[in-house]
C-alpha cells in the first residue's frame, strides 16, 4: 500500500470509479447529514483530505463552506476541478498537507485513511493536528472493523479500523474525541466514523 501504488491503481480506475461514486448522490444520506452537521459548526478553511473526484469538496462549498480539495491521484484532481471550479483542488499526500500550522478549522477525511499501512496511520494523524488550530475538527470516514485488518478493496489493498482503536490513536496524536457513529447496510461493510477535536498543544 505504498502512496505509488495507490496512486497508480486509482489512477487506473479513475474514470470508472468517478462514474460510480463520484457525485454526492451516489453516497448515503445518513453521511450527508453528518457531513453537513459537522461542517456547520466550523468557522475557517476545511481540507478535504483525500477528495477524489471532489463530490465531497463541492458539496461543502456548496452550502457555503471555505473548502479545499487535496488527493494523490492527477486524474481525481483533473475531473474535480471540472465538478466545482471555484474550489481550489491540488495534488497532494496526506502525510503533507497544503496548510500552515494551527491554520485550519477543520479536516474531512471520508474513506482517504483505508490504504494507509497500520503504520503509517499516526504519520498521517499527527500532520492532522500540525494544520488544525487548536479546536479545530477532524471528520472520519472508514470501513469498520477489526483495526488494521487488511481486506481485499475493489481498488486495491485496504484495511479495517474499529472506531475505539481509532480513537486511542487520535487521542494519542492531541485529539479529543467529540462522537463516533456506526452503520451496518444490507450487503455493504460495516461504516464508522470519528469526531474528534484537537486538544490545545
């Protein structure tokens, strides 16, 4: 689960899975709703990190939110900047994020933290907390279950995370944890997701 070969296999798909998952009617509305709850609540610039085709990025700005865009794959990129030109889109890794210290209000990341290798994960958390201002929110998206669990994702190699042990690693990385929430869909993997607030440094 290198960042190459994630790069490469969604590059590969990209026009497949944009068609499939790449507008906001294409996701739950259960998400939406927590999504848009989440965001009301912020003041300031928000990351989405990892945005894929934007559906998420263009969603937030569309109800007002000042909302960036940043994914590993050119061609995501490419086809959001198309969905929602007056968002800014760039190219970019989790682990280094186009944002000074203590600047942001808040980071969505839906679903981009399921290709991250178990051990890179606090990598990535820790560059969360270096860009939220202190009070900041962090939003997760992830498949739930047992944590660090690889399972054979249509894409490529991803892996589970359980809401508790995602939430010892926040807290770890100067989170508080504000909710977590769990869905089960007929047929679909379990869901779950964390809130979380970064704790003054």
């Amino acid at each position: 689960m290198s960042l190459r070969a994630v790069r490469a296999a969604y590059s590969a798909r990209s026009a497949e899975y944009t068609s499939l998952l790449g507008s906001i009617s294409s996701t739950h509305p259960a998400d939406r709703k927590l999504v848009l709850s989440w965001a009301q609540g912020l003041s300031g610039e928000v990351i989405d990190a990892g945005c894929g085709p934007g559906q998420w990025t263009a969603f937030l700005h569309s109800t007002g939110v000042d909302v960036q865009g940043v994914d590993l794959v050119p061609e995501f990129i490419e086809t959001a900047k198309q969905l929602c030109p007056e968002a800014q889109f760039s190219v970019g890794s989790l682990q280094r994020l186009p944002a000074p210290d203590d600047s942001l209000a808040g980071i969505l990341a839906w679903y981009s933290l399921i290709h991250t290798h178990p051990a890179g994960i606090s990598r990535v958390l820790d560059e969360f907390a270096r860009c939220l201002a202190p009070g900041g929110s962090l939003l997760l998206g992830f498949f739930d279950g047992p944590a660090g669990e690889p399972f054979p994702h249509a894409v490529t190699s991803a892996c589970f995370w359980s809401a508790e042990e995602m939430s010892g690693l926040l807290q770890e990385a100067g989170f508080s944890i504000v909710g977590t929430h769990s869905r089960v869909d007929p047929g679909m993997r379990p869901h779950a997701a964390v809130v979380a607030r970064r704790t003054d440094p």
